[in-house]
C-alpha cells in the first residue's frame, strides 16, 4: 500500500476552475481497481492550498493512475494554475481502511 | 464535515506498544456514528512518528469520540509513551469520500 498527501498551491482567483478540472480527477481514480482513497482537501486558512490525500494499493497502480486519461487531462488542465510545483509527503501504512462504500 | 491530520511522536522503543494501544482507537472510532475515517500511518523514514488522518461528520462527532471509553482508555495507555505533545493539522473537505465498505 501507498499512502501520499499532496501539497497543491494555485493561483488566486483560480480556485473555482482548479475544483472543477481536480474533479476529473478525483471522479476518475475513485474507479480506478488500484485506487483505494482519493480526498481533495483545502487549507484551513488558505482557500488556495489544496492537499489530496491518496491511497494506492502499490506502485504499478499509482503508475496506472498517472498513465489515465482522467489524470493527463487534469494536469494539462491545472498546470497553467500552479502558484508553485506541486510536492508531496509518503506515508507509511500502519492501521489503514479500505475503499468508501460508494465505490462498490 | 471536520479533517484532521494529528501527528504523534512516540518515544524509542515503544513503537509495537504504542500501535497495540492506538488500535483500541482505530477499531473504537470506525464504530462511531459520527466517525467517516480513522487512519493510522507512520512517517516514511522515522518508525516512530505516526500520524492519524481523521474525518468526523461535526464537532459534535468529535467531542463523541473524546467522550468514548476506547479514547480515554487508548490516551492513558499512550501519554507516557510520548516524545513530544500531540498535534494536528485541521482541512476543509472539498471532495471527499465517505466510510469504508468493511464499516457497513
């Protein structure tokens, strides 16, 4: 399992469009067999930092992600909004649940 | 709907003890009605600094789970295991997922 929280900071006055291209996203690993978790989250004190908390069962599923269609657009659609380049934090797993009831 | 992300830095040695103990949380907490997600992970390099992504429906659902048995009984177990106070990161949800499959 790979668990990661990444650190997303977009230009002021993008956040509405950053949302909704993030959504193309978050609708398409929410489908993805290697994804488990996929939760947009935002600062508490800045409206414009944007985190996603992200489970995958390993590396190749992170790979698929990364390889979808669903990710790609997103991207190319976010990049032009990026107030810096995105980072990221790795977790380990220690005591972790499984994928929401929604999804099945 | 209330996120955070508590970290938790636990004193050489005492990791499996610590993680026994934080298990009556985790199992306890996936049984509120008022919890969405209770996620235990531990930091990429150091064994021994944890972290609790967690996601209550409000306050109040908080406050439930500060009230519970297996709160109080996992926090006496764990104080005296600690290497520094606990503390924690608060998020504003955007598009986030509901409780696990295994819970319903």
């Amino acid at each position: 399992m790979l668990i990661q929280l990444v650190q997303i900071e977009v230009l002021p006055g993008q956040r509405e469009a950053f949302v909704e291209a993030f959504r193309i996203n978050c609708e398409g690993a929410r489908t993805e067999p290697g994804n488990i978790r996929f939760d947009l989250l935002c600062d508490q004190d800045d409206p414009n930092l944007f985190y996603c908390y992200e489970i995958f069962a390993d590396e190749a599923a992170l790979d698929a992600h990364r390889a979808s269609a669903h990710y790609r657009r997103c991207i190319e659609l976010i990049n032009p909004m990026m107030r810096s380049s995105r980072s990221k934090r790795m977790f380990q797993p220690v005591l972790v649940e499984g994928r929401a009831a929604e999804r099945s």
